[in-house]
C-alpha cells in the first residue's frame, strides 16, 4: 500500500513539474516585433468589388480586372505585389476582395493600360 502512494504522489509531482515548465514557458515568449503602420497591410479584404470591372466596361482602361482567387487575405495580399511589378506597367494597384461566396479571397489588379 506504501509503494502504491508514493507512486502516486511521485507521478502527481511530475505531472505539476510538467504542467508547470509549459505554464512557464507560454509566459515567458517574447512579443513579436511590432511591424511599421505604413508597411502593414490593411486588416482584412475590401467588402465589396472594385469598379468598374474590365468585364462591365468592355475592357476600357482604366478598370480592375479579376486574376485569380486565394484561400487567405494574407495570401492574397502577398500575391498581388508580384503580380503589379511583373505586369511590365499594365497594371499599377492591387485590392483583395472576398469571393462571393464568402469562401475566398480574389486579387483584382488595377489595369491602366493593355
């Protein structure tokens, strides 16, 4: 009965030891750098389609026009400034809206020229 309890006990303070290192542990985690206003992206997509749409206007430039969708805002908005650099001057902005049906995220890029 002895052999029984201290077991007991012994495996009782190595769970609070145990419990007490991950306690310890998610408390002392530095806080992540703070990242400049002017370098972050906006909080989330834009609620509703930019316009008019390429698609709308008979491609008439100047007109957004719709690329390809995401998963993620954060994904999106990664995507976007790649898009605009490698467009060669056609496109010169980027706006991620969410899909209509709510599922997505879909980069539309800002044409200005063909």
């Amino acid at each position: 009965m002895r052999s029984l309890l201290r077991r007991t006990v012994a495996a009782l303070a190595v769970a609070a030891a145990v419990a007490g290192i991950g306690v310890t542990d998610a408390v002392a985690a530095p806080a992540p750098r703070a990242v400049p206003a002017a370098v972050r992206a906006p909080a989330g997509p834009a609620d509703t389609v930019p316009s008019p749409s390429c698609n709308d206007n008979n491609n008439t430039v100047p007109c957004w026009e719709y690329q390809t969708w995401y998963w993620t805002y954060e994904n999106c908005n990664d995507a976007g400034p790649g898009r605009v650099n490698s467009s060669g001057g056609r496109y010169d902005h980027w706006v991620c809206v969410l899909t209509g049906n709510g599922v997505g995220v879909g980069l539309w890029l800002h044409k200005v020229r063909d």
